[in-house]
C-alpha cells in the first residue's frame, strides 16, 4: 500500500547563469531560513500539489527574476539522503540562461541576491555546488552543438563579443581566426549593415541570430569538450 512507503519532499533548484563585463555569472541569494540561514544558495522551492517540477522552477524564476519566457533546462536529480539535514528532501535541477540587463532589479533586491562570477563562487549549502558543476557542463555540451548567445547576449553583437561569450563558458581561450571561421561556416548568423565604433578604427560589423538558428543545431561540434 502506498501509506505504508516512505513520504519525501520534492524541490527544484535553478541554476540562473548570466554574462557580464566578459564573464559567466551565477545568481544567488542568501538563504532566509534554517538550516543554513544566511548562507550563498540558488534560488528554488517546493514542488506544490497542483504543479509539475518543470512548472515550480518557471515560478521560482519569474519570482527571483521577475521574467517569464525564460530559456530553461533540466540538469539533473540530486537525491542523496543525507543531502539536507531536517528532512528527506529530493530536488530537481534546472539551469536557464539570463540577460543581465533584463531582469527585475528590485526582484533581485528584495531578495539580497547578487551575480557571482562563475570562476569565483563563495561556498553554497547542501550540494549546490554539485549542481552548478553539473549545469556548466549541461551548458557546455549544448554549446559546443548549438550556437549559444541568443538568451545572453545584445539582439546585435560582433563575432569578438560572441567569441568572448564562449571563452567565459568553456572557461579556455579560443584562437580568434579559427573561432570566426568555424561560426560563420555554421550559416546560422546574418550581418547587419551596422558597425559596432568600439575596437578598431573601421568598426566590426554586427550580428544576429537568423530564423533558422531556433530550429537548427550544428551536426557538428562548435568546439570540443
């Protein structure tokens, strides 16, 4: 009978990533109760009786960020036992990519959360930390197939500022010439006759995303792993 099985709570974490000033960024808040209050987490909560884990993480980011339309991914389950200390607790994983020009600053305020350098996080609780390791490489496995940047990056940006986007996700450096070949073989950028002044004398021209790029990945790697 099913009285007779254990009862567990079901959560959902978000892994929230955003780029700014060339760098991948994670967002976290000070956590507001016990255990662990005051301590770096991710945003989350529990799954409600009326929604699915899916559903729970789009409210708790819209919550945390004020936005809706999100790009969002599930990363994984974390169910060890003892991966909370008052309770038996089970959460799903799930990281969506952000515009940090986009969000609701007084969201992220009444909150206290904060964007934190990926390469430069402070400690999290429980197994937070295992979460977001998992959910960078989430993001790098779809970026070396799929050409990322539309949900981080300006509607227009330069083939540089794309690079450097990717440099801050794979965390190496990419031999600039290379990089610029390889994106533009993809066929899945359209050059706008606008320059961005910054850089050089001559300007370098802007990109867009095209039509097709919401429908098409890569049959290739972009880069590897």
């Amino acid at each position: 009978m099913l009285y007779k099985h254990p009862k567990h709570y079901l959560a959902v974490d978000c892994v929230i990533f955003g780029y700014q000033d060339g760098e991948l960024k994670l967002l976290i808040y000070p956590r507001s109760f016990e255990p662990a209050k005051g301590s770096w987490s991710l945003p989350g909560g529990f799954v409600q009786e009326s929604e699915s884990a899916e559903k729970a993480a789009r409210r708790v980011l819209k919550k945390t960020t004020g936005l809706e339309d999100i790009f969002m991914e599930e990363v994984a389950v974390f169910s060890e036992p003892d991966r909370e200390e008052l309770a038996r607790v089970v959460s799903v994983a799930y990281y969506a990519l952000v515009r940090t020009d986009d969000y609701h600053l007084e969201q992220l305020k009444h909150f206290g959360a904060e964007w934190c350098p990926i390469v430069d996080l402070p400690e999290l609780i429980f197994d937070h930390a295992k979460m977001v390791q998992s959910a960078l490489l989430k993001l790098q496995q779809k970026a070396s197939f799929d050409l990322i940047g539309a949900a981080l990056l300006p509607e227009l940006f330069t083939l540089t500022e794309l690079r450097c986007l990717y440099e801050a996700i794979f965390q190496r450096e990419f031999d600039p010439g290379n990089f610029r070949k390889k994106i533009l073989s993809l066929g899945l950028l359209k050059k706008s006759d606008k320059k961005d002044p910054k850089g050089s004398k001559k300007g370098a021209f802007l990109y867009a995303y095209s039509e097709k790029k919401s429908e098409e990945t890569s049959k290739e790697r972009i880069v590897k792993l």
